[in-house]
C-alpha cells in the first residue's frame, strides 16, 4: 500500500467517495481504543482486591489515564497537522498496546498508574484526537453527519468492549484480560490507520466527494487560523470552558455509575449492561443528532444538549437507585452524550477551519484531560469520606448545567468553514 501523505500521489478511484472509508477507519479506531478504556469498570472491584485501597485511589488510575490521553492529542494533533495522521495512529497502536501489556505486569498501584497513563493514555490520544481531526477535513456539506459516524465507534466500543472484558475478567482473570485488550488495539487500531489520508485534494478530490478544484494547488495551506489565532477568540475559551466542566461530569458516570448501582444492590453483571446501555444510546445520539445539528444549528443543539445531560445528572441524583431507574438515566444520558461528542469537533471546524484543526481539537480536548483527572477522583474520595455518591452526582449535575452557560454565550462568527 502507498504511503499517503499530504503532498503524496493517489488514485481518485470511481464510486464509493474516498471520505467514508475515512469514517469507516476513524470509527473503528474509536471504537476500539474508547471501548478499552470505558472497559475500565470491569476491573474496579479486581484493582480494589490486588492493591488493597479504596475507591479514590483506584478511580485515579482511570483519571491519569484519561488526562494523559487529553493531554497527548493536543501534541498528536500538533503533529498529525505537519506530517499526516497515518503515521500517530500506527504508533499509538503500538504504544497503548504496550501500555496494557504493562499494567496485566503491575504489582504495585504506582506500576498500573505508570502503564495506563502512559500507555493507555499516550496511545489513545495519538489515535483519537488525530483521526477526529482527519474527518472535518473530509467533509463539509455533510460534516456533522460524518463526524457523528465516525464517533459513534465509541459507543459501539463502549457497548461491546466492557461485556468482554468483564467476561474475561471472570475467566482468566484480570493480567490476562489485559493481555487480550493489548492484541485487539494493536490489530484493529494499527489496521485502520493504514488507510487514513491527510486530505481529499491528495486523491484529487474535493470535501464531500467529487473532482478537486484544478487550480488549487495540493500544497497550498488550507483555509482557516492557527492555533495561536484561535485562542485569542472568546468562543474558544467560552467552548474550552463548557468542554471541562461538561467533561467533570461525563467520566464521574463511567467510573462511578457501576460502583454507584453495586453500592445499592444491583449485581456487578447488571451493573457492567448500564455501560453498554450507554455506549449502544450514545451511538444512537451520533447519528440522530449530528445529522439533526446539520439542519437546526450546531451550537444552538449542542447547549440543549448540555443543559439534557444536567437534568438527567439529577434525575440520577434523585431517583430510587433500582436498576430500571438507572437503565433509564444510562438510555437518555447516552443519547445526550451521542450528540455531544459529535458535536464538538464539528464546531471546532466550523468556528476555526481545518488549517490546524488537529491541533485546535487536540487544544480543545485539553479541558477533557482535566475534567477526566479531577471528575471521578472528586467523586471517589467524596463516596470514600462520605459513604453516598449524593453530593458527587450534585456537583456533576451543577457543572454540565454551567457548560450549557458558557456554550450558549458563544456568538456565532462571521464568516464559518
């Protein structure tokens, strides 16, 4: 196979448009690498076995994980915009595999923090960040549609990933259930980014399908502003802020949710299905609402939404804590959080154009590092000193309302991408 960069020579090919094999990729990437970490869960109740310690404590090994994974697509996107995306994928196949192998060795907490921070971590963010990137660049016209496919791999991730590894956690216990983990991104992640491509105009064609504008030249840069352009604008920062605070409450639910229904007598296999539940929605969301946002405003959406994923956080906080309860909360929280994830790379591409769009998500996605770090050890040492989640849920709750704020102050630009 040809090593397609972005000043590299390829085929135009007939038929099916180049840019859905793109989100066929991308999507099995998420779907991978996400399900991996949400499969995280699984293992609480193994990790509290083996290390003898308490909730805050094994919640922090998902939280440095998740901000390293934020942290490093920042630099991935950096990256992937100079050089092309094919490569940063390969590597982080290579590395999160690496880093799953590590933790199925550790023999002490510090040893697992250590392999899924900078493994898990380093891996996911130089395969996601860069891939979600890729697709804006792919399409315009149908942009949130695309995008919201693309993204779905990590509902479907979430749904299929947890069930297995909490079966394979049960049979072989958890150092082999990792080694199992470490092969799947290594083959499915490491495939699929051979087939990335940096841009439409480097198969001769143009977003959304058809032939490239002959007159443009394969070199020239792309329209849109640089990162150093971007952040001194308000809706930057009023985004970044509704991303952090939106992101504090999204991984209190996927750390949490689990112990939260097995702290209230739900069984742990019941517990496992809430997860699915809200990964199988969540692609559901992708779909309906990223192609929904295409039609009524994406930003306008993308504060409902926000202010749906508030209310649902107390209905969790006030609903009986039965299972048919919390099916409920997992069914409308994971619609919500579909359409959010679709539709934060989209307005970043909207707002600053695909330039630098890797590198301005990979920005972005900052704030989810940091709302991933602080979110689900927040609620951990609250649940540790407390013996409740009830105050934990509430700050979650009063931050997604805030993030709903702070994207509904953002003024649209003049002119979009």
């Amino acid at each position: 196979m040809k090593n397609y960069t972005n000043n590299s020579e390829a085929p135009q090919g007939e038929g099916l448009f180049y840019g859905w094999i793109i989100v066929g990729s991308v999507f099995f990437m998420s779907a991978t690498a996400a399900g991996i970490i949400y499969s995280f869960p699984a293992f609480v109740a193994s990790f509290e076995a083996e290390f003898k310690t308490g909730r805050a404590d094994i919640s922090l090994v998902f939280a440095v994980s998740e901000f390293v994974w934020f942290m490093t697509g920042f630099a991935a996107g950096f990256v992937a915009d100079r050089f092309g995306p094919r490569n940063v994928g390969l590597l982080g196949a290579v590395i999160m595999a690496l880093g799953l192998a590590g933790a199925s060795m550790a023999t002490s907490l510090p040893l697992l923090y250590l392999a899924y921070g900078a493994g898990v971590g380093i891996g996911g963010g130089m395969i996601y960040v860069p891939a979600v990137g890729l697709v804006q660049r792919w399409f315009k016209v149908k942009r949130g549609l695309a995008s919201g496919l693309a993204v779905s791999g990590t509902g479907v991730g979430t749904l299929l990933l947890p069930p297995l590894a909490t079966a394979l956690n049960e049979t072989m216990g958890w150092r082999s259930a990792h080694l199992v983990l470490a092969g799947c991104a290594l083959v499915v992640c490491g495939a699929a980014s051979l087939l990335l491509v940096y841009h439409p105009r480097d198969m001769g064609l143009a977003p959304d399908g058809g032939p490239a504008n002959p007159d443009a030249s394969r070199t020239a840069p792309l329209p849109g502003l640089g990162l150093a352009e971007a952040v001194v604008q308000a809706r930057f920062w009023l985004l970044y802020i509704a991303s952090l605070l939106s992101a504090a409450g999204v991984f209190i639910n996927y750390v949490h949710l689990v112990p939260y229904a097995t702290d209230n007598g739900v069984s742990a296999q019941l517990g496992i299905i809430l997860i699915g539940i809200m990964g199988i929605c969540s692609t559901f969301g992708r779909f309906l609402l990223g192609g929904l946002a295409d039609r009524f405003g994406r930003r306008t959406l993308l504060t409902y939404i926000l202010a749906g994923l508030s209310l649902t956080m107390f209905w969790w906080l006030l609903a009986p804590p039965v299972f048919a309860s919390l099916l409920l909360y997992a069914t409308l929280f994971g619609i919500l959080y579909g359409g959010y994830i679709a539709l934060l790379p989209v307005l970043a591409m909207e707002y600053f154009g695909g330039h630098r769009i890797a590198t301005i998500i990979g920005a972005l996605y900052t704030s989810w590092g940091v709302g991933a770090l602080f979110g689900p050890t927040m609620a951990g040492a609250i649940r540790d000193a407390s013996g409740a989640y009830f105050y934990a849920i509430l700050v979650g709750a009063i931050s997604m309302a805030i993030s709903a704020l702070s994207c509904q102050m953002i003024r649209e630009p003049d002119t979009s991408y």
